[in-house]
C-alpha cells in the first residue's frame, strides 16, 4: 500500500513472536523497529513474549524502541504467555487481565487506550488460551477465556468505544482459515463450539474480522504453521492470528498483510505478522 504516512494514517501489527528474546537473536524485532520506521508500525501487539517486563523493555531498547509507550501483561509463570502493547503514542487507562481473577497474571489480555492524534481508540493484545480437546480441564479453561473475552467485547460495543481485539486467538474460524479443516473436526482450534463464539461475535455483537473484509472467501491466508515436516513450504498453515474490528474502525481500513516470510529459513517465528491499514 502506498499513500501519506501522516498523522491521520494509522497502521497496527498482531505479531507473535514465539519469545521475544529469540525474536530480538533471530532479527524479528529490528523487522519491526523497520515497520514502523517506514510508518507501517504505529501501534504493535505482541504476543508469547515470555519475559519479564524488565527483559522485555531490555530486548526493546536494544531493538530501537527505547522510546516507545509499552504496556506488558506478563506471566506469573516464567517463560509463559505473555501479551504487549508498543505504541508511538501515549497509552491511557491500562488493563490486565479480563474477567475473573483466574486469568489475572496470566499474560494472556492487556488493553489500553491510545492517544492517536486523529481519535483515540481502545486496543486488546489477546493470547487465547490452545486448549486441548482430549483434556477436558484444558478445554474447559478455553471456554471460560472465551467467555470472558465476549463479556468485553460487548461491553465495548454497548460503550460505543471504537476498538480493536487484536492477537493470536488460537481458533480457526471457519473452513478457509486452516488447510487440513476434514483432519481436524475434532482437534481443538477448529471444535465447532470454538468457532461458534466467532460467529456470535462477527454475526451477533457486530465485530469485523478485518481478515475477512479484505481478502474475501479465499482459502487463508494462513498465519501459523506447524515446524513439523514440510507444512511451512507446502503452505499447510492455520489463521489463527486476528484482527478484530468495530464497526468504525473498520470502515476506515484500506488495506490488510500478512508478513509471511519468503522462506523457512527467513522465518524468525512459527507466526506471520498481520497489520492494518486505516486513514
């Protein structure tokens, strides 16, 4: 996308970084201090840091982002989750957690709203628990996440805020956003008790998923893929990175990409990079 990188241009990236200071080692910080140098990175989600917040503030200075606003939910399990917000603008009115105090501490929501100069906006860096369909005390755990993510994203809604749910949301919601959908009909990340949380918050509550709204009804693009055999090169890969919109907000954006690396051996994480474009 071309066009003035002013100040009513705003561009937002989900990124999971499968450990943020593997990322910084393996390069995939600079790639986004280089984003959002080029004006393509104003606000940047981040998600599996597993750091502390003095780790990751460290990997950040070293990275270029010494001067960022930052907000860090991290986990109270070492080397666990871990969500961030990093901003070119201030951020207001940071939030841990969501719902119950079962997911305070557990580096899974942080929320914030940013002081955009054309508006401010309200965004979520989300780490949905995977569950596992075979353990039922995982699963369950999903459930209740879930459960408390459509509890706040209502309450945005009702509110009138414009905001944004952005991360790794650990279901692919519908048939197009995983290439082995028939491999997978029970397998968590694709039980239809997942996706039917994805329909009543799109269908129902009347969020945009931005993904969607721009590439249409095609297969992918995909997100994540297994380091497993081959399935990076083959392109069997999942979506289950998102970018989750109001209304306002979406009708505002013109463009969505997703950063897949050119090849394996490029890769610095088992995800791509997703942004958004709005004016």
């Amino acid at each position: 996308m071309s066009g003035d990188y002013g100040v009513r241009m705003l561009t937002v990236v989900s990124s999971n970084v499968n450990g943020v200071r593997a990322a910084l080692r393996k390069g995939g910080l600079a790639q986004l201090r280089e984003a959002q140098d080029a004006g393509k990175a104003d606000v940047i989600c981040l998600q599996e840091v597993r750091a502390t917040t003095e780790q990751l503030h460290e990997c950040l200075a070293e990275a270029g982002f010494g001067e960022a606003h930052v907000a860090h939910d991290s986990s109270a399990k070492l080397g666990h989750a871990g969500v961030a917000i990093i901003s070119k603008y201030a951020l207001q009115d940071i939030t841990f957690g969501v719902g119950s105090k079962e997911f305070a501490k557990t580096g899974r929501w942080v929320e914030a709203t940013v002081d955009h100069p054309s508006g401010a906006f309200v965004v979520a860096s989300v780490y949905v628990p995977t569950g596992n369909a075979e353990i039922e005390e995982k699963q369950a755990e999903k459930y209740r996440f879930l459960d408390a993510m459509t509890k706040r994203m209502r309450a945005h809604m009702k509110g009138g805020a414009e905001a944004l749910m952005i991360g790794d949301l650990n279901v692919a919601h519908r048939k197009a956003d995983l290439k082995n959908w028939r491999g997978n009909l029970k397998s968590a990340g694709f039980l239809p008790e997942e996706r039917a949380y994805f329909d009543a918050w799109l269908d129902k509550h009347g969020w945009i998923d931005l993904h969607r709204r721009y590439f249409g009804d095609v297969d992918g693009p995909y997100t994540w893929w297994s380091n497993r055999g081959q399935a990076f090169d083959n392109n069997v890969g999942w979506r289950i990175d998102y970018l989750l919109a109001t209304p306002g907000l979406a009708a505002r954006c013109t463009d969505v990409e997703i950063g897949r690396a050119a090849t394996y051996a490029e890769r610095w994480s088992d995800h791509a990079a997703v942004t958004a474009y709005f004016e």
